[in-house]
C-alpha cells in the first residue's frame, strides 16, 4: 500500500508539472497527451460532454461486465469482490493486434462523491499482487487511471478521464502511445451509445422492457 501511495502521489505530481497538448479531436472528444519524466509512454487525457447525468454516468463505470461493449480493447472485464457500493475490484484483458501479447491487469476502483459540487471523482489504479498472472499474457501492475464527472445543466455531464500506464512487456513506446490517441475518442463514442441505451431503457414503460 505504501508503493502503490507513492506511485500515486509520484503521479498525480508528474502530471501537474508539464503542460497538455491537444493530440486529437472528434466528435466533441479531445484528447491530449504530455511527457513524464522519465518514462517514454506519455500520460493522456480525453474529455467531452455527455447527454447523461452524474448517476448514470457512475451508474456504467461501476456496471464491470458492461465496460466489455464500451471500453476499447476490451476482450473480457469481471467482478473479482464488490467491497461496498462506491468500492470494487475487478479484472480486465486488453485484446491487442498481433504479434503483440494481450495485457490484463486488476483494477481498484473507488467512488469519490464532493458533495458541495455535485462532482463525482473515480479513481481507478492497477494493483498487483490480487491474482495469478497468466500464460501468455502480460500483467500491467503500473496504472493510474482517474474520472472526474461534473453536472452540467440540463441533466448533461463534463467528463474527464486522465491515464498514465507502464504496458510491460516489449512492445514499442511509439506504438502505445499510438493506441493511447485513438483508444480514447473509440471508447468515449462506445460510451455516449450505450449511456444513449441505457437511458432509453429506463424511460422505458416497464411493461415493454419484458
């Protein structure tokens, strides 16, 4: 825990010190990206409006099985212990083209709720140590993920989603940072559909929803 705290704090430190550059953008969707010291894989953000509110936002990143129809790459994504309504632990195998070797990694992920805004932040770091590795697949155990959700007005939501990830492994920095410009503006379009669904489901009549 005393790793993990450093490597968060080393982070979040890091990330405050250099400045953004917008890398791409699409669709509402802008990501952008920035060297860390130290390391060749930059750290990214992505950010964009959604048509949902902060609940139902929340709502999905807390719903592990469905992050399989929305998060780009995802091959699998399973519940290993709910610890408590805003706490959980599950893992997840990332599908990457040939001949590079998948990764998996666990995540613990915590819900963070500022009540005097209405912001809602998730923290969502890779720990390692909670399962066996696999053969054949690579473990990530470095990863720094964070979700910052802020109402807007009209039942719409801010979103920023910052990562800052070691793959292991050999595989090129060129390439993953390749895959870090694009993963974003896939995974936050998957997102705004199945939040889309989600949303008419539930304005739904009970009655036709059998």
């Amino acid at each position: 825990m005393i790793t993990l705290t450093a490597l968060y704090l080393c982070v979040t430190y890091a990330l405050a010190q250099a400045e953004w550059t917008r890398v791409a953008a699409r669709d509402g969707i802008k990501v952008y990206a920035k060297t860390i010291p130290d390391s060749k894989i930059k750290a990214m953000k992505a950010e964009c409006t959604l048509d949902a509110g902060v609940d139902e936002v929340v709502a999905l990143l807390l719903d592990v099985k469905a992050a399989e129809r929305w998060v780009c790459h995802t091959k699998s994504c399973k519940l290993i212990r709910k610890v408590s309504d805003t706490e959980l632990f599950y893992h997840t195998e990332v599908s990457l083209p040939w001949p590079l070797d998948n990764r998996d990694f666990v995540t613990h992920l915590k819900i963070i709720k500022h009540e005097n805004n209405g912001t809602v932040t998730v923290e969502s770091p890779a720990v390692p140590g909670i399962l066996p590795e696999r053969k054949g697949i690579v473990r990530i155990n470095t990863s720094v993920n964070r979700w910052l959700i802020r109402p807007l007005p009209n039942g719409k939501a801010w979103v920023e989603y910052t990562l800052q990830v070691d793959p292991g492994g050999h595989i090129p920095a060129h390439v993953v940072n390749m895959f870090a410009c694009r993963a974003p503006i896939e995974t936050f379009q998957n997102m705004r559909k199945v939040l889309g669904e989600m949303t008419a489901d539930h304005r739904r009549p009970t009655a036709d929803r059998r």
